[in-house]
C-alpha cells in the first residue's frame, strides 16, 4: 500500500465512524462550544461532495449533529499529512458544496454551520494558512473598507507534532483512537517510535486484550499494517521485535508482519520475499520465546534456505532451547 493511502486508510479507520469522530473532537473543541451541541444526535453524512463541473470529490470525514435547541450542525474532519498552502481554500469548496447539498434538501430553512478541523501530522508541524484570509495578500483587513466584502472562516489545526504523550492520552479517545494518532504523530520517525514503544506498551496489550475478547485482531491488524508500511525496511523488524518481546506474537500480529515482509519482497522477486518474510518472523518469534539470539544463530538463519526455516519454525512451537531448534541443520 502506498504511504499516502496508508495515513488516509489508518485515519479513517480509527475516526470514520461519527462516535469516534464526536470524541476527538469534544477534545479539540472550545468548552463552550462543546456545551451546546448535543453528541448523543451524531450521524455519518456522505463524503462525496461535487464541483461545479459535477465531478466527484470526496472529503474525509462529515458527520452532523445539532445543538442542544435542535438546530443542525456539521462538522468536517480531515486529515493532512502534509502542508497544503491552499488548504483554506480547498475546504472553502468543501462547505459551498456541503451547504448547496443541505439546500437541496431544506430548500427555505436557514444553512446549518460547519466546523472544519485538520488533523495534521505533516513533518516539522502546520506551517501553512489557518484562516481564509491568508490566502490573500495584502490580508483584507489591512485595506480599509475592504473586510466587509471577503468572507473569512478559521480552520481548527489539530497539529499533532505539537501533542505530547501525556496530552494524546489526556483526550480519553479509546484505545484504537488514542494508538492510531500516535502513530500518524511518530511512525516516520522510526527511532522516536522505538524510544516510545516502552511507554505504550501498556495501551498496546490492553488494546490486544480488547481485541481478543471480542474476538475481532483488525484493530491491531490495522495498526501494524500502518506501521509497517511506513517504517523503512529494517525499522520495522525491529518495531516487530520489541513488540515480541513484551507479547508472545499473536496470529495478526505474526501474520501482519510476514506478508508486509513478502509484499516488499515481491519487488525484488516473489521467492525471495518469502524466504525473507520467513526469516525475519521466525527471527522474531525466536526473541520472543528465548530473549537472546547469538551472532553463531544469526547467522545460520541468514543462510538458511526455504526448507530449513520450515524445519525450525516446527521445532521452536515445543522446543525449550535453541538448541533444540537448530540441533542437527
């Protein structure tokens, strides 16, 4: 999968549904704000907005809700993870379409307001407009008599690189919400995510055990996919590893693994994909059941082919050694 789809894919994923939505934003929100609108109403709109040459195009995230009084409000969620410059303008067209939409079906009732909010993960933080009027130059504002005549609107930047640890888990989003910023926030930095792998480990195997008792790995599945897609080749067998380390590998997680591996290996060649795919869990699985690996072993794997990592991966399920795993080729 593309990096770019992996970031749209592991967002949606977590805030597609209106629930999930609703509470990150009664995190982002001004109090007040949050006071008069009524979360309980919270329902999916379509994302699919149409330009004026009625081409489709497709927002995020739209949900609506109402305030407390009744009256209905939308708010518009999307993701960034890059700098856009233009970005006020292209959510401009997103409400002229999303308030043409409303009018179409409440043709003599007032426009409903909309909240546009950014969640951005883009290197070196949100250096681009917030409001629509940095898009012109000089600012409306600064010519007299001019403001009246140019609508402005705030874009609510949730600038993810400026949240530390303490303020993501201060949110109170559930595990999976709370998991997946955290990795849009750090994953393409490889070795702050391994610095901090320690410090959410504990979300990480509550998150496992959530999953487990309903049943349902495509919360983890959804993650590690995410992870290993934007790691770098390397990077992530060690993220596998020290997940290993603190959790006996779980079938999502084993497998995750394995086919990012032969995935990336399908572009060098399908069979030596698979081999390496093989070679870097059962390397994995051996870490997580003996600790240590010594360089002798390491070695061996590295040279091993198709039949011996068979072998190996059969006798490490009972074996209580490593000698046993490697005992005779």
């Amino acid at each position: 999968m593309p990096v770019l789809h992996a970031h749209d894919a592991l967002f949606k994923a977590a805030f597609g549904a209106p629930a999930h939505a609703a509470r990150l934003c009664r995190a982002l929100l001004p109090p007040a704000l949050v006071a008069v609108l009524d979360w309980r109403a919270s329902t999916s709109e379509p994302t699919a907005v149409l330009d004026l040459r009625l081409s489709e195009r497709r927002c995020d995230v739209l949900w609506r809700t109402r305030f407390v009084d009744g009256g209905p409000i939308y708010v518009l969620l999307e993701h960034q993870s890059t700098r856009e410059r233009d970005m006020p303008l292209r959510i401009e067209g997103y409400l002229a379409r999303i308030w043409a939409g409303h009018r179409r079906g409440d043709r003599h009732g007032p426009l409903p307001p909309i909240i546009p909010i950014v969640v951005s993960h883009a290197e070196h933080g949100w250096r681009a407009p917030r409001s629509f009027w940095e898009q012109f130059s000089p600012s409306p504002d600064c010519i007299p008599g001019l403001a009246p005549f140019v609508p402005n609107f705030q874009l609510l930047i949730d600038d993810l690189t400026q949240v530390d640890d303490a303020s993501l888990r201060g949110r109170s989003l559930p595990l999976f919400q709370t998991l997946a910023l955290w990795l849009l926030r750090d994953a393409r930095d490889p070795g702050r995510v391994l610095e901090s792998v320690d410090e959410w480990n504990t979300w990480i195997h509550r998150l496992r055990g959530e999953s487990q008792h309903e049943q349902d790995g495509g919360d983890i599945e959804q993650l590690l996919r995410y992870a290993y897609a934007v790691m770098g080749e390397g990077e992530d067998s060690e993220f596998h590893r020290k997940l290993a380390a603190f959790h006996p590998p779980s079938a999502e997680m084993s497998l995750t693994f394995e086919q990012q591996a032969i995935n990336r290996g399908h572009k060098r060649g399908l069979e030596e994909g698979r081999i390496k795919g093989r070679l870097e869990l059962l390397e994995a699985q051996l870490h997580a059941k003996f600790s240590t690996l010594p360089m002798r072993l390491r070695e061996r794997l590295d040279q091993a082919d198709d039949l011996q990592l068979t072998r190996w991966g059969l006798r490490l399920v009972t074996a209580t050694s490593l000698e046993e795993v490697f005992q005779d080729g």
